[in-house]
C-alpha cells in the first residue's frame, strides 16, 4: 500500500480497557479498513522505536441504528492491539 503514516495509523485507542492492557505491554491503535498485520507493526515499529511480538485485529462492521422513524449508520473501524516484546513499551500513549 502507498499509503502515509497517518492514512494507516489513524490514532491511539485509548479506554480503561486499553490503559489495562497496556500494564501487559499491548496497546490498542485505530487503523486503516485496508490495513494488514505485517505493515502496521512495521510502521509501529518505525514511529514509537519499539519491537513488536504480536499484532491482533479486530475488524468491526458498521451497524444500522434508528431513533423513531429515522434511520442511520454507525460507521464501523478496525483496532490493532499491538503486543510488545519483553523491556519495550510505550511512553506518550495518552495522545
């Protein structure tokens, strides 16, 4: 993919969850639909200077919502939770 850093790494996901985990050295970023395992911890790896052990995705589906005779969509995104090798991590995560 041609695309730009900030195309492919949107931002950081940051919930209680996400703060839990990172004691666990995984953190949990908000990607590209098109993004692929191999170029976001390439690209993690790149910006934050860390190395990467693991790298899961979740790929959530954008979902019909109504309010009275309405009706929208709420749009759908896809979270990396980046797992880091022993001794990394990462500092500036609440962005």
């Amino acid at each position: 993919m041609n695309k730009s850093k900030s195309q492919i790494l949107k931002q950081n996901w940051i919930t209680e969850k996400s703060t839990a985990l990172a004691n666990f050295g995984k953190y949990v970023f908000l990607v590209d639909k098109k993004a692929n395992k191999p170029e976001t911890a390439k690209l993690i790896e790149e910006i934050y200077k860390v190395k990467v052990k693991d790298i899961n995705m979740i790929n959530t589906k954008s979902k019909t919502r109504r309010l009275g005779r309405s009706v929208g969509r709420v749009p759908g995104f896809k979270k990396a939770i980046v797992t880091l090798k022993e001794g990394h991590k990462i500092d500036a995560m609440p962005a």
